[in-house]
C-alpha cells in the first residue's frame, strides 16, 4: 500500500487539482479537510449538500475511524503524533521534531516510534475507511501537514510515500491571500512561501525521483493533460480522462470551497496579480524568495 500525499502552501491550486483527481473512478482526495468538531456541530455543509453531521459518508468515516467520539485540540483526528499534554506543547514539539527530522532524517521518528505508529494507524484507518465507503483504492491526502508525511516516511518506510509538490508564483498566492483578506504582509507571506517550498525540497530527497515528482501550477493550466498524465503515473494509477466538467464534490463529499463546486472542465491561469499587486509587494515577494523563484523560472 503506497500513501499518498500532495503538498503546497495556500492558494496554489491544490482544491483545483483535487477535484480533477475526483473525477478518477478510483481516487478519493478529501481535500485539505479533516473536519473540526465546531463545523461537524456547527451545520457545516459537505459538498453533497447536507450538513456534515447528517452525510452519511462522513458519519459513517467519523465513527468507524474515531468511534469513541474524542476529540484532540477540536478535532476528531490528532493533527500531529501524540507524545505530550497538552496539545499546544505537543504541536510545538512535533513542529520541532518534523524539521529536526527534515535535518537528519525521516527515520528520526523511529525515536517516537509507539506514539508515531499509533498516529499513522489513525490516518491508515482513516484512507481505508474512506476508500472502503466510496468503492474507490487510492487514497491522496491533501492536508497541508509536512510533519504527517515525514511520520509516514520516518515509521513506514519512505518507498511506501509518494509526494506530489506543487509550485505557484509566489506573487500570484501572495495575491489570492490578499484578496480573501488575510493578514500577512508581503515579506512575511515570501518568507513562509520560501520556507514551505524549501522543506518540501527536501523531503523530497528523501524520498526520490520515482516517489517525489514537482508539478509548476502554471505549467497545470498551459498543459493539463500532460499535467494530469504526470500525476496518474506518481500514483500508479491506470490512465482516465480527468479533465471534464464535474461534480466531484457532491458525489465525494468534500468539504468547503463551493467555489469550483461546479467546475466546467476549463481551467484559466489568474494572471490579475499582475495588475492587482502594488509594484513594491512585487518586489519585496521576489527578493524574499530568492533564490528559489529565480531557480523556477518566476523571474
Ligand atoms: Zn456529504
């Protein structure tokens, strides 16, 4: 069994990719949500139109997975490994452990190996559960959590992860983030943009070229069959047309973003940060970023 992530900073077109991998009759991306319990109680709606507490996709996946009912820091599933009381020291020791594991090596969680074993259970149970519930053999997680998938690496064995990383114009999510009027400023959203690309850099060598494959989001929109192509092959997945109008998230139950709820199978790159964005944000996001975006072509 492979697990399967694919990992990116916001707004880098992951919810897009998402959907199109929906369209696979053997995939299930749940996107970057697992659900917190003040949404389950809350009436927040899944994408098949019922409040998730009334889907029955997700009540049938939230008690089979967590029968008890529990919850850790609001939500049904852990968010890191348990090691320690209480959750924001656990998460700042986890956070710790993930980039001293990205320095030295996956395997470093064999340190914490009960406590990591445990916490890759949960989420096995968890893809299985959800396969198992939508007919579906291939799991692919999209939770933006790189401390999830150096666990899986670390405790199960990195050939048994695969990692799709996506890439987007640091200015182009810089602007999406201030359209929905996030707080971050320029250098600090570049500095987290470097960072979050970095460590995913890294990991991926870690894992290697046949388990680790780097897809541009600009490059998605100019070609997305080949896009599309790429991704199948990282997954093992037998070749389908995925780029059709569809429904994918009423028929697998994603949650948020009704956005692209009804996708019409044309993808259009935004290209509106180039006139949205202040000249100085520009600036500041390119030499913040350096020298990864130079290396990508966002010059
Ligand atoms: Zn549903």
């Amino acid at each position: 069994v492979a697990f399967n992530f694919v990992y990116c900073p916001s707004y880098h077109g992951a919810t897009l990719l998402s959907c199109l991998l929906n369209n696979h009759s053997q995939v299930t991306a749940l996107g970057d949500t697992v659900p917190a319990q003040k949404f389950i109680t809350g009436g927040t709606l899944c994408g098949c139109g019922a409040p998730i507490r009334d889907c029955e996709f997700w009540r049938a996946l939230l008690s089979r997975v967590n029968s008890a009912g529990s919850s850790r820091d609001g939500y049904p599933l852990p968010a890191y490994p348990v090691i320690v009381n209480p959750e924001r020291v656990n998460r700042s020791l986890a956070l710790g452990i993930g980039v001293a594991s990205l320095n030295v090596s996956p395997q470093l969680w064999k340190a914490f190996r009960n406590r990591a074993e445990a916490y890759c259970h949960i989420y096995s149970a968890f893809y299985r559960t959800a396969c198992e519930l939508q007919g579906t053999s291939c799991f692919i997680d999209g939770q933006k959590n790189l401390v999830k998938t150096l666990v899986f690496a670390g405790v199960i064995g990195q050939e048994q992860v695969k990692v799709l990383h996506l890439y987007r114009d640091p200015r182009a999510a810089f602007y999406s983030h201030v359209r929905r009027k996030r707080a971050a400023g320029a250098k600090e959203f570049a500095r987290s943009w470097r960072r979050s690309h970095s460590r995913a850099e890294r990991l991926g060598a870690y894992l290697g070229r046949n388990n680790y494959s780097v897809l541009k989001y600009e490059s998605f929109c100019k070609d997305p069959l080949a896009a599309l192509d790429q991704v199948q092959a990282l997954f093992g997945l037998r070749r389908e047309e995925l780029l059709k109008p569809g429904n994918a998230f009423r028929r697998k139950h994603i949650i948020g973003n009704e956005m692209i709820a009804d996708f019409d199978g044309v993808i259009r790159q935004d290209e509106k940060w180039r006139t949205g964005l202040s000249k100085e944000d520009q600036r500041i996001i390119i030499q913040e970023t350096q020298p990864l975006s130079a290396r990508l072509g966002y010059l």
